[in-house]
C-alpha cells in the first residue's frame, strides 16, 4: 500500500512538472495548453505517456536543410519576385491575380511560395477519372515518376498502383514512391517488394524506431503529390484505395477534389517532394535540369503551392485562407470533412458574415470519426447565429479541401479546416488566382448542395439533449484532436 502511495506521488509530481513545462517552456496556443493539463491532471500516469508519445512541439527544429547554394537561390528568385510585385512590374493575366497581390506577397515572405502564371488546371472531383489519368500519365512518363501519399491501400487500386510503378521502373524510368508510417500502418511488409525489385524505391515519412511504438505518431505527412517528369503535377485529397474510387460499403460516393496541374507550378512540387523524399529517406537527391525542366507553358492559370508544416512558427495555410475569408467581398464557400477552426479564423468568419458575404460551409452527413465530427458541430453552432449557412453532404462522403472566395479565387489541396491540418500535420495546397477556375469550383459547390441537407439554426437548436452534452465535451479535446 505504501509503495502505492509512493508511486501516486511520483507520478503527481511528472505531472505537476510537465504541466508547468506546457505552460510556460512551449509557447503553445492557450487552447492546446489548457487542453493538454486537463489531460494530464485527469489522466495521472497514462496522460504523461500519452504526452510523450502526443505533445511533442516540431516548431523550433529545423528539420528541412537546403544546400547553401540552393537556399542561396531560393532567396534570390523570391527577393526579385518580391520586389516586382512591389514595383508593380507583373503583368497579370487575370484580375483577380491584380486583386490579389497582398496575398501573393504573403505567401512569398512566409512560405517561399513562387507565383507562376503560365499553368493549365484540370479538376478531378471524382475518383475513377482522376485515377485513370494520373495512372493514364504515370505509363506515358520517359524520364521520373514521383509519389507522395498519406494512405495507400493494399486493395485493388493499390495493387493497380504498384503493378504499374514496377512496370515503369522495369523500363528504366526513376520511381520514387513517399508514403506517411502511420497512414501506410496497415500494409504487409511485402507490399513494396515488387517496386524495389524492379528497381524503384519506397520511402516511409517518420516511421517507428521502436517496435509498436512511435513517437512521432501525431506528425503526419498528409500530402499527396504527384510529379511526371517534371511537366505534370497532381495534388488534392485523394489518398490511394477503393474508397476514394466510392467502393467501400461504409462510405458509398466519394466525393473529393483534386487537381492536375502543368506549368511552372509543377517545379515547385517538384522542389517540396525532394525535401520530403531527403527527410524520409536520408538521401538529397541531385538537382539536375531532368528534374526541372525549363520550357515555355501555354497555360493562363496564377498559382502558388504553399506547403505548412510543425517545424514552422507559421501556419502558411490557415493564414492563407484568413486573408482569402477578409478579402471576400461577396461570397465565401468552403468544403471540408473535419471543422475546427481556431479562434482567429472564426473571428474571421463571422466577421465576414455579418458584413453581409454570403459564407456557406460544407461538411459531411455522416462522419469517420465522430469525436471531430461532435466537435465540427459545435463550432458550426457559434457561426449559424451569424448568418453562415452549412449543408451536411449526404450523398456519400465529403472528404474536399477547398475554399472559393468571390468567384475569383480558390485554394485546393490536402488541408482541413482544423487546428490538425493548420499545425501537426506537414500540408500543401495550391492557392489559385484565376476568375475562370474559381468559378468552376464554385459550380461544383452549388451541385453538391443539391445533394446536401441545409442545417438552420432553428434545426439546430432542436437537437437532441445527448448532442448538446457531447459537443462541448468534444470541443474540450478539439485543439489536441
């Protein structure tokens, strides 16, 4: 009994420590700090490991190194993109890119995100076409094919994915193929030995160094890229297995967004992969002229691709979509599966409504994962009484990232609307400056409302007693979620 006593008391005063080390040694958001010492006093013990396992805070390691002469590089072309935007010497192709120049601007200084206008932009919002082009694309490549993706099923598309990896490897083309540890858990050791075999490599983002346990579980690579030969790009939501191709019982229809890119835009995810590929897989490849092929483009489309990540003191996304929301003059439409925002970009949200933007917010019907699905809802109830509207899509599962402000601009990529994508999780999204895209992606919205159910705030305040007791509960959690 006493050695009991003893062992309380230890384990009251790791905690009392620890807490003390969370409030005032890691600077970290209010939110996640109150959040993390309610877990640790309530959980005695088990809230210290799952701390360690949970807490740690990437944002002062400099985990990314570039060569001095790259780096050097770097600097310069974002310097003189810099400087013209300030001078005003871009010639714009499109007036919502002329529009947008403090944002541009931003995104140059806090993410060392290139503007490019020579890109052409096609989008996927279903998965059987965006997979029968990518693979369509991936047999056509001569020179490299570059992977990256949180999930890959051991299922028919992925077996589908890794027959025609190994074929292009066999034919003496360069594959790279970069999957996240923990997304990838589930697949038998033996799911890449074909594309090794054939001479194509496999690289895991911060796997386990000790058996069952990872430390690093809550830093996820949730990217998804991909590079052809250094002219194609794809980038979006859309991990690989049956369910995004809308084949899994659970989830029926998968509705998604994804994109496929070419143009100058396509060397920068080129340039993102490699610092990914050079942390997963301990080898800084060479930056050769195959790799970024220099060439004129037809296309008409401005973008930037903006990566976020732990390791920085910025979050380059959610700043993104703060100054999209601030600038929208008459609409702001949003789609995503998981609503968490923080206070800064509920504070701009509600701003905007009731400045009289039209804010609609898309979320799915049916949740995977019900805990953030109970927190979702009870942010969306603080916006309802400020005249943002929300649809729960019900025609399958809602899995899009993407904001469209005014027709004129639009951001689609891997990122949710939560504090997990703004902060734990390495991102990329593409920010696109141009009328003609923005209004397509808006169209789409418009359609999935058709296939949505309207939440109004009359519904919403006639829901059940146990939603009103669990949401705020789930709320408590949601900064660590």
């Amino acid at each position: 009994m006493e050695l009991l006593r003893e062992g309380y008391s230890l384990i009251s005063i790791i905690n009392i420590f620890l807490a003390m080390t969370v409030i005032f040694m890691e600077r970290r958001n209010v939110g996640v700090t109150w959040a993390w010492v309610m877990v640790l006093f309530f959980l005695p013990g088990v809230g210290f490991i799952l701390y360690l396992i949970f807490g740690q805070n990437l944002a002062r390691r400099k985990l990314y190194r570039l060569p001095v002469v790259n780096r050097q590089l770097v600097d310069t072309l974002v310097e003189q993109q810099k400087e013209a935007l300030r001078l005003e010497r871009i010639p714009f192709r499109d007036e919502a890119a002329k529009q947008s120049r403090e944002m541009i601007l931003m995104h140059l200084n806090s993410a060392y995100a290139i503007y490019t206008q020579d890109n052409e932009v096609a989008i996927f919002t279903e998965g059987n076409r965006k997979f029968q082009s990518l693979l369509h694309d991936i047999k056509a490549a001569k020179d490299h094919v570059h992977l990256m993706y949180f999930i890959i099923r051991d299922d028919a598309l992925g077996q589908r994915l890794m027959e025609t990896l190994a074929a292009k490897a066999r034919e003496g083309v360069q594959v790279k193929l970069l999957y996240d540890a923990i997304g990838c858990q589930a697949l038998p050791r033996t799911f890449f030995q074909s594309l090794r075999e054939a001479g194509g490599e496999a690289a895991a983002f911060f796997p386990s160094r000790i058996p069952y346990i990872n430390l690093r579980v809550n830093y996820r690579n949730h990217r998804k890229l991909a590079i052809i030969d250094g002219r194609i790009g794809y980038i979006g939501g859309f991990n690989v297995g049956n369910e995004y191709l809308g084949l899994s019982a659970r989830f029926g229809h998968w509705r998604d967004t994804h994109l496929r890119l070419t143009g100058g835009a396509v060397l920068h995810m080129q340039a993102l992969f490699f610092l990914d590929w050079e942390l997963a897989a301990g080898e800084q490849p060479e930056v050769e002229p195959r790799y970024f092929p220099i060439q004129p483009h037809p296309g008409q489309v401005g973008l930037q691709i903006v990566a976020s990540g732990p390791d920085s003191e910025w979050q380059q996304i959610k700043n993104g979509y703060i100054k999209m929301i601030v600038s929208a003059r008459e609409s702001v439409y949003i789609q995503t599966p998981y609503f968490i925002p923080d206070e800064s970009l509920i504070t701009a949200l509600k701003m905007a409504a009731v400045s009289g933007v039209d804010v609609k917010i898309m979320i799915p019907y049916r949740p995977d994962h019900k805990l953030v699905y109970w927190a979702s809802f009870s942010y969306i109830g603080d916006l309802l009484s400020c005249g943002v509207q929300c649809y729960l899509y019900d025609k399958g599962f809602l899995h899009a990232k993407m904001i469209v402000c005014d027709g004129k601009t639009a951001s689609v990529g891997t990122a949710n609307v939560d504090i997990r994508s703004f902060k734990l999780n390495f991102e990329v999204n593409a920010f696109i400056y141009d009328t003609r895209t923005a209004l397509q992606l808006k169209d789409a919205f418009e359609r999935d409302m058709l296939d949505s159910r309207w939440l109004t705030l009359a519904a919403y305040n006639r829901r059940p007693l146990l939603h009103k007791f669990r949401e705020p509960v789930a709320r408590l959690l949601s900064p660590i979620l």
